[in-house]
C-alpha cells in the first residue's frame, strides 16, 4: 500500500525544469524614435510620445498619468 500514494516531496522531484528563452528586448535607435514622434500629428499624442519615451515609462504608467503629475 505504500507504493501506491506519492508525497508531495515526490511529485515536486518529478517535475520538469522548464527554462524558457532569455530574448533581449528591442530598442529603437535615435533615428526611429525622431520620425515616430515627427510622425505624430496630433499634439496631445506626441507630448504622450515624448514623455513616455524621455521618462522611460511603461504604457501602464502613462495610461495612468495625470496632468498634476505632470512638472512642466
């Protein structure tokens, strides 16, 4: 009978190592980044563009911002 049930030590010794793939991330160059934003023709969108980018926010964090967030 006590080969019939598993402890829990067990089964976690028997799970695979899953390791997924590091991928680096990509990055704009200088060039991309001034024609993306001179490409914006909307004022409110190209402020959002340039604060996010300068700042280095996520899009959470500019989803999230204010105008009294905002030092300007």
């Amino acid at each position: 009978m006590q080969g019939a049930f598993l402890g829990i030590q067990d089964i976690l010794n028997n799970l695979p190592n899953l390791k997924r793939e590091k991928r680096l991330p990509v990055v704009l160059s200088k060039e991309e980044i001034e024609s993306l934003i001179s490409a914006t023709k909307n004022i409110n969108h190209r402020l959002i563009l340039q604060i996010g980018y300068s700042a280095g926010l996520r899009i959470s964090e500019i989803i999230n911002l204010n105008w009294r967030d905002l030092d300007l």
